[in-house]
C-alpha cells in the first residue's frame, strides 16, 4: 500500500500553532517572574533553600524574564527589514539579558539543595545559554547573517527552557513524583530537548533566506544554499 502523503499545509499550520502558543507561554511565564522583583512570591521551601536564592534570585528572574519576552521579537522578518535599528536596540538587550541570567544561574545551580546532578544540569544550561548568544553575536559582527539566525534560533530554545522547567514540574506534581527524584531529571530535560528541537528546526529548512538588517551582504552556509 502506497504511504499518505502528509499535507504541506497541516504540518505548517501545526508550526504554526506551536510557535504561538510557546510564545503565549513563555509571555505569561516572563511577566510572572517580575513578581519576584516585589518580594511577594511563595516559593516552595525547596527552591528557597538554595543557599544562594536571596540575591541571585532577582538577578536571575529579571534578566531570564526579559530575554523570554523579548527573544521573540528578533525573529520578526519586517521588524528586522523595515526597522533595523529597533532590532539592533532589542538584540542588544536579549544579549545582556541572556548573559546576565546565564550568570545569575551559576551560583543558583551550585547551591540547589537537589544533588550535584542537578547543579551539573544547570551549570551546563546557564554556560550552553550565554556561549550560543556570544556566537551568535561574533557571527553578525562578522557579516555572517545566515549563521547568526541559527545561533539565535539555538539561544532562544535555550532560553525556552524557563517555560519547559515550568511544565516538567508541573506534570511532576500533578504525578505526585518526588522533588528530589524529579528535579536532578528536570534540570536536563528542561533544555535538551530544547536543543534537539532548534537542531531539527534548522535542518528542516524552516529558514529560508536571510534578509541583511545591518548592511552587506547575506552569508552563505555550509551547504552552499541561501536560507
């Protein structure tokens, strides 16, 4: 029997769909970590014991919050045509934030009360989060436009991993699975899979052609192609 063909159209429709409800979740997401800021959270005793919350904490949640509500932004084809400058000012921010919070995330992950998996699950999140924004930035100021959207693609899956986190330790609790048992597990999967995600997304040939917003000339990848 001769396979189905699976309509072009559903499967964009369903990227689609999927594209606005992580950016959905991860605007609600960055808002409510700004509440931090006032001091008026109930964290669970767990995530307070970290011997470095106080502190760190806001540090973390203000900058991990602005990366997740502005990242998206970036990826705006006629923002980034019609309003370079606006896409310049924002990229910037994205970067201090995403720098900022991968900082911040170090001494957060050292002192979690969860294990050394944990700690190590983090500590490699927060390095692999600022090392894809810093490339990313090394390729535009080297005129490698192609390049610098993938990296950007990979820098915004990492920084998703706020809204994955959240969703694993919901499921969690909703299957009453222990904290401890749970978050050594979390503190991976909330950002591989991300990373695996971004890797597919780019090799699917989702980006099609890059559109030069700081002037020259559009790069080419290694396969020769323009994307």
């Amino acid at each position: 029997m001769a396979a189905i063909p699976f309509p072009a159209s559903v499967a964009t429709r369903g990227r689609t769909l999927l594209k606005r409800v992580t950016i959905f979740l991860g605007s609600l997401i960055a808002i409510a970590s700004y509440r931090y800021l006032f001091g008026s959270v109930a964290v669970p005793e767990t995530i307070s014991a970290n011997r470095y919350f106080y502190g760190w904490v806001l540090v973390h949640a203000a900058s991990a919050a602005t990366a997740l509500l502005i990242g998206p932004l970036q990826f705006i084809a006629q923002l980034r045509q019609s309003r370079p400058s606006v896409h310049r000012a924002i990229g910037a921010v994205y970067v201090i934030a995403c720098l900022a919070g991968g900082l911040s995330a170090l001494p957060l992950a050292i002192g979690t009360v969860a294990g050394p998996l944990a700690s190590i699950g983090f500590v490699a999140l927060g390095i692999a989060w600022m090392t894809t924004v810093v490339v990313a930035v090394k390729c535009i100021r080297a005129g490698k436009f192609a390049a610098h959207r993938r990296w950007m693609v990979r820098s915004f899956a990492l920084t998703l991993a706020a809204v994955t986190l959240r969703l694993y330790l919901f499921v969690s609790g909703m299957l009453r699975i222990d904290f401890f048992l749970a978050y050594p597990v979390i503190a991976w999967a909330c950002w591989l899979p991300n990373m695996l995600a971004a890797e597919w997304y780019l090799r699917s040939g989702s980006l099609r052609h890059v559109t030069p917003s700081h002037g020259g000339t559009p790069s080419r990848p290694a396969d020769g192609h323009f994307r």
